[in-house]
C-alpha cells in the first residue's frame, strides 16, 4: 500500500453551526425562539433562552499559523470558512485526504450540554430535534457519503431520548453524541435504570453511542500557575476514569450488540487500563460481587467500546494489546489538535510496520462496520482515496492564512501561557457576552 491509497475516515471532527441554522427547523409555535447568532460587544455569540454561549469560535483555528493559536476567532469571518461552510468543508477534508467526517457539535456543547440546562424542557427538545434534522439535512446530506450523521438526545426523560434515537435512526442516523458521564451535570448515572429504554433503542437500532473528552468529565488544570501545555497533555487521558466506569457498567450485558466511542481518546494509554482492570477483577471480584460471565473486562472493552487516534505511535505499535478491531483515525479539524492539511501525512508516518489489512481496518473498515456507513455504494471505492480526494481539492489554498483577526491576545514569549491565563480569557469572554 501507498500513502495515495489509504482510505481515511475521521470519527471526531467539530463543525460550527452556520448562522440561521436552526432557523426552518423549529416548530412554528416556537418561532423567534430558536437559537440563534448575535454580535454582542464585537463578538459573534449564540443566543438560546435568554442566555449567550460565549466564544462560539472557541479553539477553531485550523488553517491559521501556529502563533494565532488559542482563543483569537471572535466570529464567523475570523474562520476558516471550512469551519461552517459544508462546501468548503468537504473541499478542506479533499485537501486533507480524508473521505469522511463525524462532526460534533459546537455551540450545543459537544453532547448537546447546553440544551439540557434549560427549565423550558419542550422548547429544549425542540431545539435538539431542530439541531438534528439541520445536521442531518443541511449538513451531512449536502455531501452524500462524505459523513456520518451524528444526533442529539435529551438527559431528562429515558423514554424521550429512545424516541429520538428511534426517531432518527428511521433516516438512517446511526451514531449519537452523549456525556462520558451525566451524573457530574446533575443527571442519573449511566447505572441508573433512567438509561435503559436509551440502551435498549440504540442496540436495537444500531446506533454507536459517542462520548467525547470533556462533555463529562474535565482535565482539572493543576494550579493557575502551571503552563497549559500541561493541561493540554492530560486532556485525552482524562476519559480514562469514565472509561473504566462504563466498563462496569451492566448495559453490556444485557446488550452484546450495543457500542461506545471515546471520542478524541488517543489510545496509548488503554493497554494499561485494561490490564489494571483485569487485575482488579482477578483480585476483588470475591468481595466487590462483580461479574463478568466468565469473561475478563479487557475482553467487554475490546468487544462493545471503540477508541480513536490523531497521533499516537506508541498506540500504533500497541494495537494487540488494544484492538485492532476497534480503533479508529481522527483529525479533530478545527481544533489546535488537528493535523490537517497533513493529516494523511501524519498517518503515513505513524503506521510503518503495520500490515495493508491493520492499516485499512484503523482508517476505514472499523468505522464503517460499527456506524452503519456505506460509502464505497454512493462514491466508488476508487474516489475515496488520499489520491483521488487531493485531485479534486487542487484549488484548495492550504498555506496558513494570515490577518484573520480575533483576539490577539499578547504575549510574552519569555513566559509560559499558564492556566491561570486561559481562565482569564475565558471570564473575560463571559464578560463580554453578557446579555
């Protein structure tokens, strides 16, 4: 295999919801009540029950120099377009060589955190099912096969959230984005019989439950002293602790066809919590009354809970100890994280020592078996490659953009940025968002 043959399909990408997004979708009795954008103080800023969100271009910096990093976007203009146009976005992941693309949200939160905090719990769900019908029709529908349609449910109601799932699985939506863990927003815990109808309707409509970093569980900065390169490290690795809760969870039991993703988990870490967590059922299950059918919690997570990579070398030359079944690529675009315009670049160089079927099982394969995605029906196998992909993007300007404006926090480049520093920046955003 060569680098133009690898076939690429990224499960954590963001999009920032385009203004007027939720504009036809509502139900007519909550006209004028949708979410939408405002300029508060210089600021583009989403506006839902009386409440603005904040930096609504928060970290979504991709094509600007690495310098211009941080939290500088201030509005739409000050983005890379590819960010909320669906157009440009397929031509920046034809740039990037990727074929398809799970898009989480922004503005909602990345499971939808901010509609589940209204009192108005009818004018909330009309907001997560206008939200999902603009992403399944106006977003992922404007470019057939090129993403996989990704759902919000409702936290308050078990029954409401299965209807959901039901309700859009009926259109060929197969993947939901949900907390790593809800009990820390004040809602019942994945143990909590409150989910059942929700586990019951995603296996039985084959729909991949999604938990991405930071919708549960949050990478606590270590003082405000101490430089965010810190924070930024630990941030993948802090899904471990809910990792480890789900694999305990008694929905796999009930449920063999049910599955999760640690959504921009990276997956050099998981060898040793699976064999931590091996140890402590071979020493405590006697006294702790767990039960695993015989089976070694290692073998529930390489079974039913999928993980994903950006760079991980060490995972790469790990897959055994993983497995190889349930790993999947990502990009993050358009977060700092992400690797794009070279991210099959980056790849290439990662998975020297792989075999043609590991290499196509981890970019590929994995994904389209456990989401439902077709897309070699709708483009042709030989139009989804690195190759094939760059021959239609070779308008795309990928040099770094200069001048986009925003922020422009200064800096001094004798000194760290601490946490201290981003705590700042984001009060004094709340600060300036308030309505």
């Amino acid at each position: 295999m060569k680098l133009e043959d690898v076939i690429l399909v990224s499960v954590d990408d963001h999009v920032i919801e385009p203004r007027g997004a939720f504009d036809r979708h509502m139900p007519e009795k909550y006209k004028g009540h949708q979410p939408k954008v405002e300029n508060l103080k210089g600021r583009d800023v989403w506006v839902f029950d009386g409440e603005a969100t904040g930096y609504m271009g928060l970290n979504s910096v991709v094509g600007r120099p690495k310098e211009e990093y941080g939290m500088e976007p201030l509005g739409y203009e000050q983005m890379r377009q590819g960010t909320w146009d669906v157009k440009a976005r397929v031509d920046d992941m034809n740039a990037n060589g990727v074929l398809g693309s799970v898009c989480f949200p922004t503005f909602p939160g990345f499971a939808g955190q901010r509609f589940q905090m209204s009192k108005d719990k009818k004018l909330s769900l009309a907001a997560i099912q206008a939200y999902n019908d603009w992403h399944l029709h106006d977003w992922s529908n404007a470019a057939p096969g090129r993403f996989i349609p990704l759902m919000l449910i409702p936290w308050w109601d078990g029954k409401a959230a299965a209807d959901e799932v039901v309700r859009m699985a009926r259109q060929g939506v197969h993947a939901v984005s949900f907390s790593d863990n809800p009990a820390l927003h004040g809602y019942p815990s994945i143990h909590d019989p409150h989910w059942e109808p929700f586990w019951k309707a995603c296996s039985d409509n084959k729909v991949m439950i999604c938990c991405h970093i930071g919708t549960g569980v949050k990478p606590e900065h270590a003082s405000d002293l101490s430089p965010i390169d810190a924070w930024i490290t630990s941030m993948p690795m802090s899904i471990s602790n809910s990792a480890a809760d789900w694999l305990w969870a008694p929905m796999w039991k009930k449920y063999p066809d049910l599955r999760m993703t640690l959504s921009e988990s990276g997956i050099g870490w998981i060898p040793y919590l699976l064999e931590r967590a091996d140890f402590t059922h071979r020493h405590h299950h006697a006294w702790t009354n767990s039960n695993f059918n015989g089976l070694k919690p290692s073998d529930v997570f390489r079974k039913h809970i999928m993980s994903c990579f950006i760079e991980d070398e060490f995972g790469l030359k790990n897959l055994d100890a993983i497995g190889e079944d349930m790993v999947a690529f990502e990009t993050d675009y358009p977060h700092s994280d992400c690797t794009w315009p070279e991210s099959a670049e980056t790849f290439w160089s990662q998975c020297q020592g792989l075999t043609d079927e590991q290499i196509n099982k981890i970019t590929h394969l994995n994904v389209m078996r456990e989401y439902s995605y077709d897309p070699f029906s709708i483009l042709g196998r030989e139009n989804c490659t690195v190759g094939a992909l760059r021959k239609l993007a070779e308008h795309v300007d990928t040099s770094p953009a200069l001048g986009m404006g925003g922020a422009a926090p200064k800096r001094d480049p004798s000194k760290p940025v601490t946490s201290g520093d981003i705590n700042r920046m984001f009060s004094e955003a709340d600060a300036n968002t308030a309505l």
